[in-house]
RNA sequence: GCGCCUGUAGCUCAGGGGAUAGAGCAACUGCCUUCUAAGCAGUGGGCCGCAGGUUCGAUUCCUGCCAGGCGCGCCA
C-alpha cells in the first residue's frame, strides 16, 4: 500500500504546490475505511491560502486528475478523501505477494547493518520464573522482526553467572546442602538454599558478610570458590537450555557475565586514564551530576567490582568486536537508571557506544497481591504454566480433533503459543498481573486463534490441491470481504519496519490479530473452492497470500504456523 | 524528598494533534447437510484520572494535581 501512498503524493505535489515528501506526510488514514484509503486534512493549507478548509478541499477534489490510480476523490469537511482503484491494488498487491512472498514490500533498511540484542539474560541459580517470560520472547522476537529487515542480529544471552549472589549460594550450601545431590534435584535445589540463605540472613548478619567475603574470593580465583560457582553453573544451565529448547529460542551467544571478568580490570583503567573515575567513601565511582544523576559505582570498598562494571565491560567489548549500529538491552524497567547511567558513562568515555545503548524495557510480571519475589520464594516457574498450557491444548485438541496426527507436538506448539503471545499482544511498558485464567485463555485474541487461522487457511489449500496460477478476478478481488484483506496484506512489511523501530513486538502481533480477523471474515462469507474456476483460482491466491503473511508474522513473534490442529 | 513509567468500556488492552474513540474477555442473542464453530455475526456497556494551557481542532502535546507501579552508592 505505502508505493501507491507514494505515487499518489507525487501526483498530488503540483496541485498542492508541495513536496511528494510533505505531501505524504500529510496522508492520513480515515477511521472508517469507507471514506477512502487517505485522507488530506486541509486545515493547516486554510492559513497559507487564506480560505476555508471545506473549500480547498473542494477545489483540490475538483482540479486534480487521478486517472489511473484513484476510484473516488472527494472533499469531506475539510478533508480530501482518496479510494484507490480498487482492482489496480487488489491486483498488485496479490500478485506482488505471489511472485516475491514475504518479501513483497520489504525495502530490507538493515541490510549490511548489525545489532547486538541482549535478551533473556538469567541468573544462576535462580529458577526461571515467569518474570524472565518477557525477556525472553521480546528479545527473541525482536531479534527476528530486526533480522527480517536484513539487520545481521547477534543474540547475546547475557547469563547472571557471577555476583555477590554466589557467595551467598556458596554459604546456604556449606551449610544446609552439603551431600544432597544437586545433579538430581537440580535449580529447584539452589532455589530452596537461596530462599532458606535469605530467612537465615534476615536474623543473622554474619551470613551476608560471610557470603560477600565468599565472593570476593571467587573474584581471586580461590580454587574451592571456583569449584563451588561451577557446579551451580552447571546445574542451571541444564534447566534454561530445556525451556529454551520448549520455546524454541537460540542466541549465537551465551555468555555468562564471567566472562568479561579479564576485561574489568582494563575497563576499570580506561575509565581512570581518562580521570573519569574517583574514591568516594572507599568505592570507586564515576560521578555523573552532570546527567543529573546519582553516581555509577564500578568498585565496592573491598575492592569488588559490581554488575555495572561488567555491564561496561560487556558494551566496549560487543561494540569493539561487531560495530553494531545499535546494542539493545531487553531489561525491566525497574533497570532504567541503570542503563541510562551505562550510556552516560560511555559517553563521558568518548565512545560511540554510548549513543548505541538502547534499553528496551518492559513491565513487571506481579501478582494482585503485589510483587513476586525470588529471595522470599513467591514466584511461578515458566516451566509449571507452559506445562500446564500444552496440557490444556492437548485436552483441548482430544475435544475437538482427536484423529490428528502428531497430536503431542501440535499441543506443545500451541500451548507454548498461547503463553508466548499472551505475552507479546501488548506493549512491553505495562505490568502484567499474573492470572491463570487468562494466560491459559485460548479464544479470541490469543496465540492459538492465530494458529487456528492458519490451519485453516491451509486446509483449504490443501484440498483445493494447489491450482492457485491463471488469470486473477476482478470480482473476487474487490468483493467487501477481499479487498479490506488484500489492502491490510499490503501493509505487512511497513508493519514490521515500524514494530522494529519502536522496539515493540506488539504491533506485529496487532498486525497479525487484524489480519487473521479480516481473514476469517473472509473466509466466513466467500466460498473459496467450488466457486467458479477464475474465482476460484484467485480466492485461493488470496488464501495464499494470507497463509505466507501469516506464518511470517507468527514467526516474527515465535510461534509455530501449525498446518493442522 | 527527587527521578522514570502507567491511568481509555465491568476486566485485559489498542489508538496517540483531526471526522462517529476501537478490539478481545465476561453477559445476552443468532449462525455448523457446504472449505476446521479454538470460528463468524448482533445487543448492551465510555466526564479517554482531574484541572488549566497551546491550537482552527486535544483522549493524543505542555504544566500542575490525584491515584498506582518502579527506582534513587557499595544487590542484580
């Protein structure tokens, strides 16, 4: 649609006596599709040319010729109202969508340009709860929608795998899990020392200092320090490679937060060579009043470093290596100052890297009581609701389909669908209350919905037995249920363009929503196979159509495109 | 106290200077002898938190207030 959008403002500028370009940023798209595909308000011309708007508008409607590309051309109160010729776009669009696929429209804007996403990013030793859902699958998906546009997207699993945390881990299992088979019992065991170390801690101190001296021996490489971290490393890996293996979720990189720990110590210099770097109260800070912001601490009194010396190491180190136009950070928002203290400090530095930093945040997942916590043990693990999820898909599909096939993976797909797209259907800034009813809610506008779309869409090519070639039909394309579908498949590639430019999956999945609803009303009231042979051929070009743009979108989210369910 | 974010239908959320503010859930109603009813269609339901300001025009931008969430030096 945006190429016709653009012609249109090119044949508009000499009327106007504009630029095509501010011509088309005019355009507008009239709330009630009736009306027309855009709209000009000529309000803002009313002031230059010194004449009511309904008037300008009128004469626009009177003088301009649109042969060719328009239908309709009429002034509304104020606004010039454009319908394009309705089988000029059906046609294009359709067979635009037939010859180039997925690719139709998409101006491929990353091409030869990079991205470093930091997503998912889990502690160790901390079970993964449903508080890491969002992470998760918005750094996935975004990692995806960032790679449709060309962008060559490295995935970067930033592992909280060192901290003071470790040292308390270290602590609860001299004590209390000394002997107990970890390898058995696995993050479900570590959890229960965290938990337990916390209880202890809140009546005797000594624990919290024990636990940050433990630490501190880790960062000297004490050999039973070391031996300790490793063992809790290894267990909780196991648990996040199996939900990531349910999610289906790669990164070209997990590196733990260790890993940048030879690269402290230079960064820490770096950051003292160019005199940003003084000791306040016996820590090492850089001062950032001038962002008017509290100060960034790189080094505990003893001599510790903290995460933000490792977040730093970890920019200077994925902008040296890749040179990306940007490193996303996909991190609550209860980070923010964090982030915003980390380009701050790469700034005060002279890197690029500081312009780069984007912090992609979103809200908490709480309970109605209020926030859940690790330490106090008040969480739900992801693993329980995706379980539970393809449970209630595959009850579900033995209601309504028990002859399927492969019945096991269908439900995994479709429960994982449901909990994935619960997440991404809203924008990441909102917190999320969590409910069971409703994350395990497969009606309406749910994963599943969109998954069921498009098993039916491919049900009818499957047994229409693919004749989709042949001359298309003026009056199949253009019918009031086809054409407001052709027009929004138009519209897929600007959606993602703009999805990534915001940094929101949700308008994807809002995308994908309308265009699975406009689908079904299609679906509804045309009858596809059967029809006359010229509508025929062009209906199931359109079912095509829609199953391509579908399955795109779905996997720009993470979900699976099921062909049966 | 200071900073960031959020207030839209009973609930969950879209929209983000412009025309009549839209979906889904829940409630009620209709549609399976025809391509998957996890669907389609209809009914009811709104001081767009409050008050000012900018503008031809504000739910949208600005300011203040109210309510909620989250942060604010040795946790991540």
């Amino acid at each position: 649609m945006e190429q016709f959008r653009q012609q249109l403002a090119a044949r508009l500028a000499p009327y106007m006596e504009k630029p095509a370009e501010e011509v088309r940023s005019m355009m507008e798209t009239p709330p009630n599709p009736a009306w027309g595909d855009v709209a000009i308000p000529c309000f803002t011309l009313a002031k230059v040319k010194r004449q009511a708007p309904a008037k300008i508008a009128a004469a626009l409607a009177g003088e301009i010729d649109l042969l060719g590309l328009a239908d309709k051309v009429e002034a509304v109160g104020g606004y010039l109202n454009i319908t394009f010729d309705s089988s000029l776009v059906a046609r294009e669009i359709i067979s635009g969508l037939t010859r180039e696929g997925v690719d139709y429209g998409n101006a491929k804007i990353g091409q030869d340009k990079k991205v470093v996403i930091d997503f998912s990013s889990p502690n160790i030793a901390k079970p993964f709860g449903i508080g890491h859902l969002r992470t998760t699958v918005i750094g996935h998906s975004l990692s995806r929608i960032y790679a449709e546009l060309g962008y060559d997207v490295v995935r970067v699993n930033h592992i909280g795998d060192w901290g003071t945390q470790f040292g308390k881990l270290i602590v609860a299992y001299t004590l209390y899990g000394e002997g107990d088979s970890l390898v058995q019992d696995g993050v479900e065991k570590l959890f229960r020392l965290y938990v337990k170390f916390h209880q202890e801690a809140e009546a005797n101190f000594a624990l919290e200092v024990e636990a940050r001296e433990w630490f501190r021996r880790l960062e000297g490489g004490d050999p039973v320090a070391r031996r300790y971290w490793e063992l809790f490393k290894e267990v909780s890996l196991e648990e996040f490679k199996r939900v990531y293996q349910v999610l289906g979720i790669e990164f070209d990189y997990i590196l733990g937060e260790s890993f940048y720990e030879p690269y402290l110590a230079p960064t820490i210099q770096e950051i003292a060579d160019k005199g940003l770097a003084v000791l306040s109260d016996g820590a090492l800070i850089v001062d950032l009043e001038s962002f008017g912001m509290p100060p960034c601490l790189l080094k505990k009194s003893d001599g510790a470093t903290l995460y933000a010396t490792r977040d730093l190491a970890a920019a200077l180190y994925r902008d040296r290596l890749y040179h990306p136009e940007l490193l996303l950070y996909v991190v609550g928002q209860e980070q923010t100052l964090v982030f915003r203290q980390l380009a701050a400090v790469l700034k005060l530095m002279g890197e690029p890297a500081g312009d780069k930093v984007e912090h992609v945040s979103f809200g908490l997942f709480k309970f109605p009581e209020g926030r859940m916590s690790t330490r106090r043990g008040n969480i739900i693990f992801l693993e329980d609701v995706l379980q539970r999820s393809i449970e209630m898909a595959a009850a579900i599909i033995e209601a309504k389909n028990p002859e399927l096939q492969d019945k096991a993976e269908i439900a995994r797909q479709v429960g994982v669908g449901a909990i994935v797209f619960g997440d991404l259907r809203h924008g990441r800034i909102k917190d999320v209350t969590f409910d069971w009813d409703e994350i395990l809610n497969f009606d309406g506008e749910t994963g599943p919905y969109l998954q069921y779309t498009h098993a039916r869409a491919s049900a009818v090519l499957r047994k229409a037995e693919g004749s989709t070639g042949g001359e298309l039909s003026d009056f199949a394309l253009t019918d009031e249920y086809a054409l407001p579908l052709i027009k929004l498949l138009g519209e897929f590639a600007p959606t993602v363009a703009k999805a990534a430019a915001f940094f929101e999956p949700s308008v994807v999945a809002r995308y994908v929503l309308d265009l699975a609803q406009e689908f079904n009303r299609f679906y509804h009231n045309c009858r596809i196979i059967g029809s006359d042979e010229k509508v025929e051929g062009t209906r199931l070009a359109i079912v095509l159509a829609t199953k391509t743009i579908l399955a795109r979108g779905l996997y720009l989210l993470g979900l699976a495109a099921v062909e049966r369910m």
